[in-house]
C-alpha cells in the first residue's frame, strides 16, 4: 500500500478506507519505473475501495462511474463500458486490466524442482532476451532486470524466474518455462526461489497476471503468492490499437 500510494500521489491510509478516494495523478521518481506518469486513469483497489488516480479532466467521469457500483464490478465488464465509452470520447479507452500478488511469508518455501536450478544474474541475462524468455525479462528496461533463478536440463536452459527493480522496496517476477518442460512443477520452483532471495536482499517480490491467465495465476498461488490488489489502467486509443498490432490510418 506505502508503494501504491507513491505510484497512485495518495496516501497509505486511503486504501482502507470505507469510500472511494479520487485523487490527481502526478509524476513521482519514486513511483514503479515503468508507470508513464500522470496516468490519465487508474483504478486501484486493496478490496475496501477504489482509489482514482486521474488527471484532472478526467475527475467527473471517474468519479461518477466508481460511485454508481459495488467496487468489485467497476473493474469488469459489463459495468467497465460505460468508462469505456466516456474515455472513447476523449480518445481513450481502458487498457490494463490485472490482478497482482504478495508472498504470504507463512507459506512460501523453496518448492522442488526436478532440473537443477542456478542463480543467475544481470550479466548471465545478456543472450536471453528472446521471445522464449519475454515474460522472465524486458528488453525495452534491461538495466533494471537485477536477478534471476534458472533451470537447466543438462546445459540447457528450460525454465526462468527473473525478477526487475521496478521500485525501491519491490521487486516484480515473471517467469517462463520452456513448453516441453511445462506441468512439472519447474515455474513454481523458480517462482518460490527467487521471491526467498528477493525477500534475503531486503525487498519485497510481487507478481503480476491478468485474471484470465489461470496458469499464471495458478503458479502464484502454488509458489506461496496470494491476491493482494486489482488495478485497471486507461491509456490512450493510439496506444491501445499499438498494443493490438494495429497501425494508424
């Protein structure tokens, strides 16, 4: 909640509250690296409330949208089209729609995996920026992808868990397996390695996955992760249709 806050320009305390809470979006250098700030909406809830962080523009429409449901459903549809259709008409429209998890430190253990596993780190990643590693490692952020744990079959790499200093308290994992090596139990064992070496550095690791994605959200929850906030972003109909594939006219 204290990085939320940073990323969202409110304060801890307005996540637990009992009303919704609407606030400016603002540019903050401590805010997750990735977030393109101000965000012209984004909804943020721990599951008491929603917290809005908009522009200013934008206040009225958001307001009223969060305040004429339960907060549960203003983060799915069919209640998200009327956002939807409001933003449309200022060239917007809801984009990210995503589910992000915590360690529950009383569950999480290192879990077995049946190939041996290595810690690698920035410079073992140099040659593994590839589409079979797209989810583990960005390559657009290179320089904040600070450590990995991988699994090798023989000298083979099969399965990565690599992890991005997105902030400076918490770090974000993603992984990728290989598809000849999937349903073995080998994205839970890295998952659970790297967030223990997350945790004895002294940050806090977190997971992300959209909602439908039941694999991924499956290895959280197997790694020892579990549903801690939901956030639905708005960005610009140039940069939905971009993420679509689609050209301009």
């Amino acid at each position: 909640m204290r990085q939320s806050a940073i990323d969202a320009n409110c304060r801890e305390e307005d996540f637990l509250r009992d009303e919704n809470v609407v606030v400016s979006s603002a540019k903050n250098p401590y805010a997750r690296k990735y977030l393109e700030l101000p965000l012209d909406c984004n909804l943020i809830s721990y599951g008491n409330n929603i917290v809005a962080s908009v522009r200013e523009t934008y206040r009225g429409i958001v307001s009223d949208y969060i305040g004429r449901f339960p907060v549960a459903h203003c983060f799915e549809t069919p209640n998200l089209h009327i956002l939807n259709d409001e933003m449309q008409k200022n060239g917007l429209r809801v984009c990210f729609m995503a589910e992000y998890f915590l360690p529950d430190v009383t569950a999480l253990k290192a879990l077995d995996c049946p190939y041996a596993c290595r810690t690698l780190y920035p410079a073992d990643f140099q040659t593994l920026y590839t589409d079979a590693w797209r989810n583990a490692l960005c390559e657009k952020r290179r320089e904040l992808d600070v450590l990995g744990v991988g699994a090798y079959d023989g000298e083979t790499l099969v399965g990565l868990a690599a992890c991005s200093a997105d902030c400076e308290t918490m770090w974000q994992i993603g992984v990728d397996v290989l598809p000849g090596y999937r349903r073995r139990g080998v994205a839970s064992a890295l998952t659970s390695r790297l967030a223990l070496a997350i945790l004895e550095r002294g940050r806090v690791p977190f997971y992300c996955a959209a909602w439908s994605n039941l694999p991924s959200v499956r290895n959280a929850i197997r790694s020892g992760f579990r549903p801690a906030w939901v956030e639905t972003t708005v960005k610009s109909a140039s940069f939905v249709d971009e993420m679509n594939g689609i050209r301009p006219r």
